[in-house]
C-alpha cells in the first residue's frame, strides 16, 4: 500500500512476533490481525514456559511450607516482586502488593479509605476514567458523605488542567487519574496532578492499567502514594496485578480481606496482622501469575521501552494518518500526547457493524463504550470502535485494518 | 428482492418461511456475503413509527439498541422494529419476517431452530448471540401478551 518504511530505528518487529504463537493462528480463515491490545496484551512464549515450568517442576503453596516445591514456589514469587519492584522504581519490595490486577488495587485503597473520609471531604476523579476508577470511589464517597468532583475535559479528550487546580483545596482529601485513558490514548500530565494535590495535603491514586505497557514509571520520582497495574495488558497473564503504596499509607490503611496469610497472631479475642506486603495479601495468591508477572517485565525489558514508545509512536501516527484517509472517519481523543490507541466513528455507522465485519477479516478491535461511559455521553455517541497497537503489530496489519474499514464502509452504507 | 419479502410471506406458515430463509442462507459461499444479505434485509426493515421508539420498547440484553412493537392487525400480530445498529437491524428483520403476520399462538408454538440451521448465533460475538435470545425472547413475550388478550 505504502513503500514508506516506519522502522526508522533498529526495532526487529518481524523476530519479536515469532515470540507470540497466537499472531500465527488464523480467524475466520484469515490471518489474526490482533489490535485489542488495550483490552489485553499477548503471552510471549518466554512468559509461557514460565507458566509450563511452574506446574512442571514446583506447583506449591508459598511462604508456610516447610518442603523444597513449597521453598522453591516461595524464592520465585519473591523474586518477581522484586522484579516489579525494581522495574517501577520502588523503594522497598514490601510497597508491591501482589492483586488480582488494577481493579482489586482500586479497591482495596477505596475501602481502606473509608475510615479517612467524613462528611464535607472531598474527593476528585478525571472525566476519562474507566468505570473501574469511578465505581469504587462513588461508593466510598455514598459510605462517607464525601462529595466526588470531576475535572473535565476539552474536545481533544485532554483534561483541562487550569480546572483542575481549581478544584483542589483543603477539603481535598484523594485524587484518582489514569495515566492513560484506555479509551483515548491520551496521556495525563500526572506529574502536575500529583504535586497540585500533595500541595492541599491530598492523597493520589493513578490507574496505571494503560500506560504500564508502553510508559516505564519511576514510581518514586513521581512521587505517586497509589500506583496500580494489571499484567495482562504488559505480556503477562490474567488474573494478577501490582498495586503500589507508600510505605505510610500502607501501614495506615486497614486490611481489606481477612484471610491466611495476612495474620502475625491469632486469638478469638484478637488478631494481630502481618506486617507489609502480607498484611494485603490474604489467602493463597495467584502464584503462578506473579512469577509470570515477573518474566513479562523482563521480556518487555529486554526489548527495552524507549525502543518500544519510539516503535508504537511511528505506528500509531502512520494508522492515524491511513485512518484520516477514510472519508468521514472521525478520531475521537486527538490529545497532544497520546499513546497506541485510536478511537474512531465513521459518520452514519454503527461501531458494532464495523468491530463485526472487521472480525470476519480476522481484524480484533475493540467497539463499544471501553467502559468508559462518561466519555461517549461526553462526545455523544453509543461508542466507538478502538484499535490499539502493541510493539508486535506492522505496518502490513494497520493497512489490514484500513482496508477493512473501507470495506466495511462499502458494505454498511 | 429484499423489499418485498415481508409481503410475500403474508400467507405462509412460519415453518415455511423459516425453510425459505435456511435456504436462502445455504445459497451463500462465505459469511461475508451473508452479512452482506443481513444488511440488505436490515435496510428493508419494517420501521417502527417514531412513537414506539420508547425505553419501554427497548429490548433490554442487546448491546446496540433494538426497539420493537407489536399490535394485532385482526388476529394476527405485526412486529415493526428498529435498531441504531444496521446488522442488529438485519437480524431483528430476519425474526421479523418469520414471526410477523402470525397468529399469537403459532408464534408461542413455533420453533426457532433456523437460527441454528443459518448457523447466525455461531457467527454473532457473544454480546450479539445474547441479544439475539434477547429479540426471540421478546417476541414471544409479545405473543403470549396479546394471545391473551385474544382469549
């Protein structure tokens, strides 16, 4: 379609795939072209035979058994919080805690600010939240009589920052922003929403889920007090995330589940808990998923995410310049700085007819809300269909898609 | 060919439609020209007046929105339907055609095993599969409504 090469760095992007098994398979007899990588990310066969490894060789519960399967089962689990830790900057490995993925982390901090908040407090979350971020935080504000605040957005799907300073003030008791919205790609500036709310002594939460992919933070020197990830959208499995805290707010926060393993001391007139990370950890975890969590990390690290950012960077601005080339495709979120996804219409169609047709193509893309439904009232419409890029997809795939749509067009109009 | 269809079925029995509608489906060669024959027929769609565009109407299950409305026209029931959705509208047209213009009984009576012979509810992701109970489902409601009142 094009002879224009966007591999303007050394990025092997035909070696990578061979890591990916599942980008060989086909779909309705034609080649997977996979570009739902904002709903999930594929599995590395390196982070798979950590997977096989682990139930071939030392299937075990962590951190109580005295045998070697259950030692072994320990070390790697320890190791790749460490991993994690030592990824994200963290100070001290007892700050990761280890969670089903982002939404456990969300709520585990909501809840455990239930007993902080009173009447007349006042809590902030961006328009473009994911309902996961908005949820549990209504449902802290309707248990404590706090009053939850919204910065908005402008059309280009930015948050309008001046708006933001002027809802903090000393009632503000927690800020909550993604990093990324996952519906638009936009990159929040949370450097700035973190200073402004540590000014009025507020607490901030960012919701990582999206960024961690394509954005390496130094959680320290963001100087976040709640950072949280799922592994599944960073080549790791379902079903596991981080959620970090600073050490204080972790001490301060109550328990969320009780259970094992979170216990120092156990009487029916009292129980003593364990000290950090276990205190949040109750019951057996995910434990095959944390060591894979770990393998994921030093897969994407190995490729490096400078390397990474530059690749998705050129590929999304070729999609979004072919994508332009539709006549009535609209972009929705055109921020300044935005990261692997476009979220679009075309004018008189639905988004489900399009995500449909483009599955009989072997296309995967998102349509709908993306569970964000603030942002489609906002722009007033049903939805929209997401295509979202990871550092494995070409330039042959986002031509793929762009015929799709033109056929599609065809077709439904 | 489309536009007429729904008239032409005025005087057939629903199982004849529904034969005449495997048929039809068997004629293609790939499912992309099967779609291409549901959005045709979504376009052919009886609409439903603007007045029965209600949230009553709403068929609650379906991702995109689907409206329908049933009245009885003598003692036969006639559905109009409208979806913001051109295949969900196909769809619903499809159910349509092989409900409309019956008597309530045979529509309760009726089977719907057609839609596993066209092999549709394989081919709609989840979400649409659900929808599509979520129409058959409606429309029998509508029929056990009126048959009685019928009664």
């Amino acid at each position: 379609m094009t002879d224009r090469s966007i591999l303007t760095n050394k990025f092997d992007v035909d070696t990578i795939r061979k890591d990916f098994p599942i980008l060989n398979r086909k779909v309705n007899g034609q080649p997977l072209v996979y570009l739902d990588n904002a709903a999930t990310s594929q599995t590395p066969q390196q982070v798979i035979d950590v997977i096989v490894d682990y139930y071939h060789r030392y299937n075990a519960n962590i951190h109580r058994g005295v045998h070697t399967l259950s030692q072994e089962a320990t070390d790697a689990y320890e190791v790749a919080r460490q991993k994690i830790q030592k990824h994200f900057n963290i100070a001290h490995s007892y700050e990761v805690i280890f969670t089903s993925g982002t939404t456990h982390g969300i709520n585990l901090v909501a809840t455990g600010f239930t007993s902080f908040l009173k009447k007349g407090d006042e809590v902030i979350v961006s328009a473009m939240e994911h309902h996961s971020n908005i949820v549990p935080w209504q449902m802290l504000c309707e248990r404590t009589g706090a009053t939850l605040k919204v910065i908005p957005m402008n059309l280009d799907g930015e948050l309008i920052m001046e708006e933001y300073h002027k809802l903090l003030n000393d009632r503000t008791k927690l800020v909550f922003c993604n990093h990324v919205s996952n519906a638009l790609g936009t990159i929040n500036p949370i450097e700035e929403i973190i200073e402004a709310a540590h000014k009025v002594g507020a607490a901030v939460l960012i919701d990582g889920a999206q960024a961690a992919a394509h954005i390496k933070s130094d959680l320290q020197e963001l100087n976040v007090d709640f950072y949280v990830v799922s592994a599944h959208k960073m080549c790791g499995p379902t079903g596991v995330g981080m959620l970090y805290g600073k050490e204080e707010w972790l001490n301060k926060l109550p328990p969320y589940q009780g259970g094992g393993e979170m216990i120092a001391e156990v009487t029916f007139e009292k129980t003593t808990y364990a000290d950090l990370p276990h205190k949040f950890e109750a019951g057996t975890p995910n434990i095959c998923g944390g060591i894979a969590f770990g393998a994921a990390l030093d897969y994407m690290n190995h490729i490096g995410f400078e390397a990474i950012a530059q690749y998705e960077e050129e590929l999304m601005q070729y999609a979004t310049e072919q994508l332009l080339t539709i006549e009535g495709l609209r972009i929705y979120g055109t921020a300044k700085h935005k990261t692997s996804v476009i979220s679009f219409n075309i004018d008189g169609i639905h988004p489900y007819d399009i995500g449909t047709i483009l599955d009989k193509l072997g296309i995967a893309v998102r349509t709908g809300h993306h569970c964000a439904q603030p942002i489609m009232d906002f722009y007033r419409i049903p939805g929209t269909v997401r295509a979202s890029f990871s550092f494995y997809n070409t330039q042959e795939e986002v031509d793929k898609l762009v015929e799709g749509m033109k056929r599609a067009k065809n077709m439904l109009l | 060919m489309t536009s007429c269809i729904f008239e032409q079925n005025r005087n057939m029995t629903i199982q004849e439609i529904q034969n005449d509608i495997v048929d039809e489906f068997s004629m293609f060669d790939d499912w992309m020209q099967r779609y291409e024959y549901i959005i045709e027929l979504g376009k052919s769609l009886p609409l439903i007046d603007d007045q029965y565009k209600t949230d009553d109407n709403l068929i609650k299950g379906c991702q995109s929105k689907v409206w329908v409305h049933a009245e009885l026209d003598g003692d036969k029931l006639v559905f109009t339907a409208d979806s913001d959705a051109i295949i969900t509208k196909g769809i619903i047209a499809i159910l349509i055609r092989a409900f409309s213009n019956q008597k309530p009984q045979d529509i309760i009576d009726a089977d719907t095993n057609f839609i596993d012979e066209i092999g549709l509810k394989e081919h709609l992701s989840p979400t649409r599969a659900n929808g599509l109970v979520s129409m058959i489902k409606q429309l029998k409601l509508y029929a056990v409504a009126y048959q009685t009142q019928l009664n």
